[in-house]
C-alpha cells in the first residue's frame, strides 16, 4: 500500500477525530430501538448532506444508503460496501457521562453508535478522495440488528446491494476483548445462526394437595427443557458447533397451586443449515409429544432469524494482509468461532463479505465492560482505528 496514502488518511482520521467523538456522544444520547431509528436516520442524513454525498432515507423505513462516486466511475459501476447498524437495546444506562443516554430504558450498549460515527468519519475521508478511488463505495446505515427479523434482510429486500451493484461489503463490530488500535477477524465460518424458540404449555390448574386432579404445566415444561438439550447432545454430529439454552421459564402457581400455563422462551444457534432445519422440526416435535404424553398441549413457536455468518476467504486473507501492514502484525488477530450472531450474515450470503472487530478496552481507564452490559463504553481512541480500517478495505 502507498505509504504517503496511508499517513494522509492517518492524519485526517486524525483532523476528524472532534467531529466524529461529537457524531458517538449525539447518537449514544439519544438511542432509539430496532426499526424505530427515525430521529438517528434525520441525523446521519444530515451529516451526509454537509459532507455533499447523495444518499437516499427511508430504506426499508428507517435506512440509509448513499453512494460516493468519482468522475472516473460511471453509474453502473459495481462499487464497495460499508454497512453500519444503527440501532440501540432495551438497556437502562449506568455510566456517568456527559453523553449518557437521555432516553429511560434505551442504550448503545453493543457499540452501533461508534460503528455509525466511525462510517460517516470513513465516508468524509473517501469523499475527499474520491477521484482517486479505484470503485465507487456505497454506505449502508441499517436499522433493526439487534431484532428480528434483522435490517439487514430488509435493507437487501429494499434494494440496497442493487443500482450500483455492490460486489464486495465490510462491516465492523467494536470487541471489548481487545486493547483499542488492535483488529481482529476470522476468515469462514465465524458466528452462528440464531433462532428463537417459544413453547407454551398449557395444562390442567388445581391444587397443589391434590396434584393428581391436575395436569402439571411445569412438570411437563421442565421435562421438555431436559428433554430437547438430548437433541444437541446425541442427534447433532459433534462436528457441528450447536447450542440450545433456554433463559425464560415462566409458571405463574403458587405453593399450593399447579398454573394451568408455562410460558418458555430459548435460544438454537448453530453453523450448519441442513441441521438447522431438522433440529428445529425435532424441538417442535419432541415438545409437542412429550406435552401429549402428560395429556397437556404444547405450542411452539419459531422465529427464525439470522443464517450463520461466513466470511469469504479470499477477501478476509486480502483485509488481514492490508491491516498487518497499516497496524502492524501484532496488532491483528485470528479470531475463533463464535456462536453469538450478526445480520450481516445475510449480506454474506449473497455477496462475498469481510465482518472484523476492533478493540475498544483501556483498562487503566476503567473501559473493561462488554458490550449489552449497563456500563459498556469505549475509549475513544478506536474511532481513530476505526475510520482507518473502514477506509483501509476500499484501497
């Protein structure tokens, strides 16, 4: 890579290091949750508009996509992808900042405010160098990552990889892991599919002296919850990295009384989509006959969600040379898989795609919480190495 381009956009990362610190305290004061993102959409076109990039709002409702184009690139040019999410969580904050979240109930706690600040950073710094830019790059800010049925699918339904044609698309996550100036990707497989599952058990309510005139709504759902972890143990090929957990389990009884309904909520991730098929028809039946044994009835519910995130080989191989040689080869890292889950992936299943992380934590700063945590936070520092590496993957 041309080193006097490298130490130019160093340095303008540098110069908007203000504007883009400004751009994450605005936003992470004022989250607002999946698919209701309107006053952070208003914002970010905003900025745009003073940066001069055409962009269009209101994809899929909430979305964001703009285009920076040179006078070498024609329109139908296939172009470079950069997505940011732009949504927040159902987290009451705990810091005390001066940009804490205003809004009672709501934070960026996953990091989507410094991932949108870090993109609108990049894309003044590509917008400068636009003429000199081998592609076209398109911004896709996308609302609604953390909920179902993910932005990302919206965003893709709505348009947003067609006219131009995005051939390539990086996306960033910050990793509290990581010491900030430190990268870190996984080239293939790397997270999980993620699928909720809810079982409803309904019962015969009674009296709990007299458990035989009853038909014992939590008996049976604790009996299914057993049950259905012997799908992941002995019908999965340990190949195969799965996991299913169940976090809710609601019977509203008393000492003496036996609730007639069981309400159960869970999680399946896996890595695999012939097995992620099958082991959710096995979840569904096996409750289904294990509740009709004991005369109760269970309904299940699936809400499928995001497909398993695979990182194109060929493309994560080129973003880690290009990063050894920006940061330095310590300062980037082979990451192992891991079964939480991203709606990227639904960007890499259509096109090839680079997902990567970079580390926010200073612990001489007391910056060591991780993210969907009250006190989560970054130094501000990764914005730097954040604009950078956006940058860095259209060059």
């Amino acid at each position: 890579m041309n080193q006097n381009i490298r130490e130019s956009v160093i340095q303008q990362s540098e110069d908007l290091f203000e504007k883009v610190l400004g751009y994450r305290k605005h936003i992470h004061k004022n989250p607002e949750l999946s698919y209701q993102e309107f006053e952070t959409m208003k914002f970010i076109s905003e900025q745009l508009t003073k940066i001069g990039i055409p962009h269009e709002t209101g994809v899929a409702e909430t979305g964001i996509v703009g285009v920076i184009r040179g006078n070498r690139h024609s329109e139908n040019q296939e172009c470079i992808g950069l997505r940011a999410d732009i949504d927040a969580l159902p987290i009451q904050e705990q810091n005390d900042v001066d940009y804490k979240s205003k809004n009672d109930g709501i934070m960026h706690a996953c990091g989507h405010d410094v991932h949108t600040s870090v993109l609108l950073g990049a894309a003044e710094i590509l917008f400068g160098m636009r003429n000199e830019l081998k592609d076209p790059v398109k911004l896709i800010f996308q609302p609604g990552e953390e909920k179902n049925p993910g932005g990302a699918s919206l965003m893709i339904e709505a348009g947003c990889l067609e006219n131009p044609k995005v051939k390539e698309m990086y996306a960033l996550h910050v990793f509290p892991d990581f010491a900030v100036g430190q990268v870190g990707t996984k080239e293939g497989l790397y997270m999980a599919s993620c699928d909720e599952v809810y079982i409803d058990i309904i019962g015969k309510s009674g009296h709990g002296a007299t458990p035989h005139e009853t038909i014992d709504s939590i008996l049976v759902g604790a009996e299914i919850v057993t049950s259905l972890q012997q799908i992941v143990s002995r019908k999965c090929d340990p190949k195969i990295p799965c996991v299913l957990n169940f976090g809710h389990f609601e019977a509203l009884g008393t000492t003496n009384v036996v609730p007639e309904k069981v309400h159960i909520k869970g999680t399946f991730r896996t890595m695999n989509e012939e097995w992620r098929a099958k082991a959710l028809q096995q979840i569904t039946k096996q409750a289904e006959l294990i509740a009709e044994a004991h005369g109760a009835k269970a309904i299940v519910e699936i809400s499928k969600g995001y497909p398993f995130l695979e990182n194109d080989v060929e493309l994560t191989r080129k973003f880690v040379q290009k990063a050894n040689n920006w940061l330095g080869e310590e300062n980037v890292h082979d990451l192992p898989i891991r079964l939480t889950a991203e709606d990227f992936s639904f960007y890499a299943q259509e096109i090839p795609t680079c997902f990567f992380r970079i580390g926010v934590r200073n612990e001489e700063k007391g910056i060591v919480h991780g993210v969907h945590n009250s006190r989560f936070n970054i130094d501000h520092e990764a914005l730097k190495t954040g604009m950078q590496m956006m940058v860095m993957a259209c060059l």
